[in-house]
C-alpha cells in the first residue's frame, strides 16, 4: 500500500499540465486534405491521358482518383469491401494500427489483473495497462474491364519479439450483376473478431485463412459465410540436441498452412427491427485427421447483437453461447459451455464532454472440471475532457470480481488518469501521445488458497508515455 502514497503528488503533476486555457490552433480539417490531394492527382492523370489520347487512339476514360482514409477502432480492422461505385484508389494503400511506449512498474503487476480473467489485464480496462505493438497493411486496388473491382492485400503485425505475416488475401466485388456488394476472398485474414473499445475484447475470434462471401444481400438483408482454418504455429522450446546449433526447436509464430482446427461461420446482418440494429453470429468448428483422434471435438457458438444509435449516443447489447468452447470454436473442450454478455456504449454531452462505459459477465462452466467453474464480472467507466482540438484528460475506472465455485473470488481495480495530446477533437481521432498514471489493488484469494500462498494482496502504481495511431 506505500506505493500509494505517490498518487496524490504524480496526479496533481499530470493535472497541472492540462490546458485549462489553451487556445485552439488552426489546423486544415482532414476533408479539406484529401479534397487537395485528389484535386491534384486527378489533375495528374488527365494530362497524363490527355498526352496519350494525342499520340494514339482515344482511350476510354479514366475514372478520377480519389484518396481513402481509413477510421479505424483500437484494433485494425479486415479491410471494407469496395463498392461498385467507388473511386479505385491510386498507388498503394498503406494503413497501420501501434502503439509504443515506456511503462514504468514501481509496484507488484506491471499491468493490473485479475486472475482468471475472461480477458487478462484488458477485462479491468486497458488504458494506461496494456502491452505495446502494431499491425502495418499495404493494400492495392484494381479495376477490371469488366467492372470488377479486385484488391491485394499483405500486412505483418509486431505484437511479440517477432514479426508475423497476419493477412495475405485477395478479393473481388461488383463481380455478379446480381449481387454488386457481394465480396467474395480468398487466403489469410482477420476474421470475425468483433471487439469491444474498453476491455480490449475480441468477444468472437477466428482469424485464419479459407475464403468466404460478405454481403450477400438477400433481400435487404445481408449475409456473410465463411471456412476457414486456424494458422499452423509453435511452441519454441530449447532442445538438448547436439544436431542443433540453435538447440531451439523452431522459431514460432505462424506458419504456412492450418494446423486442422477448422470454423464455418456465419453472420446475418442489416436488419432493422424498430430502434434496434440486428446481428446474428452462428459457428461450427471442427477438427481434420491433422488432429489426433482422441483430441478431435466439435463446439459450436451463437451471438445476437442489438444496437442503438442516436445523435448523442450508440449502446450495444451482447449475447454470446459456446458449446466446448468460449470466444472461438477454433480452441475446443469437452463438456464447456461459456456465456458472455455484456453492455457498452458511449454518451456524448456536448463537443467537450463524452463518456464511455461498459458492463460485462462471463459464465465459464466445465461439467468435467469443476475447480475451474466461475462467473465474471466487470465494469468500467471512462470520462473524457477535450480541452480544445489538441489537448484532452481522461480518467479510467474498472472493477472486476472473478467468483470461483470452490476456493473463494479474485477481485480488484484499476484508475488510470491520462492526458493526451491528439490529431484532432474526439475520442478516437489518432494519432495520439498519452502520459498517464495508473494504479490499482488485486486480492487473489482463490489463487491464493488453491497454490497455498500466504500473498494474496497486490498494490500497484505505474507510470508511463506512449503513443497510439491509425490510419
């Protein structure tokens, strides 16, 4: 608890840098950037065509060129799907989501959490607590004479001491008459990981590689299916092998080819019913003969989705069952059933003043393992001062109670202050620098009593700058 008493001081250093009366700075908006770089090279490839039309034969026209920025959550997202009447973007697309920083432990958990966890540090919430990293995508797209718009693309991610190649795929839309946002893909990619803003939580995850169709429009409503297969990967352990310079048994991260744990997965999407949005998710997984036989399963998982959005507000309400599984029907287990549910949204009071919040409760239950059994529970909020278009203050607070059915409950929380500095007004403009002060207290009595240790109490107090982007 010592640690503690630095709080009052480090806080007031970090409030005393707010900007109470700063001025707001000019700045060109990011419509008005993408309006003159279009303009100019629209203008480009008229002269262009226009010199080739004089040396030979009149050439159809081109269609004008128009840059694309992309807003994206905390997380890259799979790439949108280009419409038919989009304008082909030129030259290469380059789009990343990072962040990097320094993050100083000065008490018992560099990052704040409770064990048992439906989402490790992240599920007490993740500002000023999580690790660093990113995802870097280049994209190309094409248009064919037949209107058919393809597009490439490859991104590797930097989350360990390794690079890994997380997407490779290509795919093509306005290809059927009939259905003109249908997108049909093929390869690897970030697959069906919806994820939630302030535990961080891919609440279903199924990044892999296969091919599928999104938006297929049934009559107003849209569908998305897929099979895909999880990415082959290993453990890299030190060997005792004289043949091995290395003595490491392979490099780790992913490989080439799937490893036999498969998913079909589905979406319905686009439905309306009153002030409610509408998504349903079903999935079945299942194992190859890649798969030892004793160690084959099947699990299956159900979701429905219900959004509402107003001028001031979007909330989201999430109901998802597993059946020998949790958030992935990739990773199986006999005689699991899992619920998670959940409620977050966001509340705008005036352009200054925005809040977000979330409710969160997992019911993990194995009939076969029964000191694992435990339901979750967890609750954070975070209030949010935009001081003008550049500076802005935060503050984090999270509660989270892991209640086991035998050995008692993990609990414990987290306040972050944070102050940032940001491209632009709003919660989720980047890219943004952040100097934050974290702390939190972790009672893990159930860990305690099941290791036999006497420490079940963790104080912590972190500070740390870093920034985040995406583009």
């Amino acid at each position: 608890m010592n640690t503690f008493k630095k709080l009052p001081l480090t806080v007031a250093v970090i409030a005393a840098l707010c900007p109470f009366s700063a001025l707001a700075e000019q700045m060109i908006s990011q419509q008005q950037l993408d309006k003159i770089v279009a303009q100019a090279v629209e203008k480009a490839l008229a002269e262009r065509e226009a010199r080739v039309n004089a040396a030979t034969q009149p050439a159809p026209a081109v269609a004008p060129a128009a840059v694309v920025t992309p807003v994206a959550p905390e997380s890259l997202p799979v790439a949108a799907t280009p419409s038919a009447d989009m304008a082909i973007p030129y030259g290469l697309k380059f789009s990343a989501y990072a962040r990097y920083g320094a993050h100083f432990q000065s008490g018992d958990q560099k990052y704040i959490a409770v064990d048992g966890s439906y989402n490790g540090s992240s599920g007490i919430g993740r500002l000023g607590n999580e690790g660093y990293g990113g995802e870097y995508q280049l994209s190309k797209t094409f248009k064919a004479e037949n209107g058919a718009i393809w597009d490439a693309n490859v991104m590797i991610d930097h989350w360990s001491d390794e690079l890994n190649l997380k997407k490779a795929y290509v795919g093509v839309t306005n290809l059927f008459e009939s259905q003109p946002d249908a997108y049909l893909w093929a390869g690897r990619d970030f697959h069906q990981r919806p994820q939630q803003e302030l535990n961080d939580y891919m609440w279903m995850s199924h990044d892999g590689q296969g091919a599928g169709i999104k938006n297929l429009d049934l009559n107003g409503v849209l569908f998305d299916l897929a099979a895909v297969g999880a990415v082959e990967s290993c453990d890299a352990r030190v060997v005792e092998d004289g043949d091995n310079p290395s003595r490491i048994s392979c490099t780790g991260g992913a490989g080439t080819g799937e490893k036999g744990n498969y998913a079909l997965t589905s979406k319905i999407h686009g439905i309306t019913v009153g002030p409610l949005d509408v998504a349903l998710y079903a999935n079945y997984g299942l194992d190859s003969k890649a798969i030892e036989s004793d160690e084959r399963t099947k699990a299956w998982q159900g979701a429905v989705v219900l959004s509402h959005t107003t001028d001031r507000s979007m909330n989201q309400l999430i109901t998802r069952y597993s059946d020998n599984a949790d958030n992935s029907v990739y990773n199986k287990t006999d005689a699991l059933r899992s619920i998670y549910t959940s409620f977050d949204g966001v509340y705008t009071f005036n352009p200054q003043t925005t809040v977000r919040y979330l409710l969160a409760f997992q019911d993990y239950r194995n009939s076969e393992l029964s000191e694992d059994n435990r339901r979750n529970y967890a609750a954070i909020i975070r209030p949010m001062y935009f001081w003008n278009e550049v500076h802005s203050t935060w503050l984090e607070g999270g509660y989270q109670r892991v209640n086991y059915e035998e050995g008692g409950s993990n609990k414990g929380w987290k306040m972050t202050l944070s102050q940032n500095i940001s491209f632009a007004m709003g919660p989720d403009f980047r890219p943004m620098l952040r100097f934050y002060v974290t702390g939190g207290e972790v009672d893990n009595q159930h860990t305690a009593r099941t290791t036999d240790s006497q420490d079940t109490r963790l104080d912590s107090f972190n500070v740390g700058a870093m920034w985040e982007a995406w583009f």
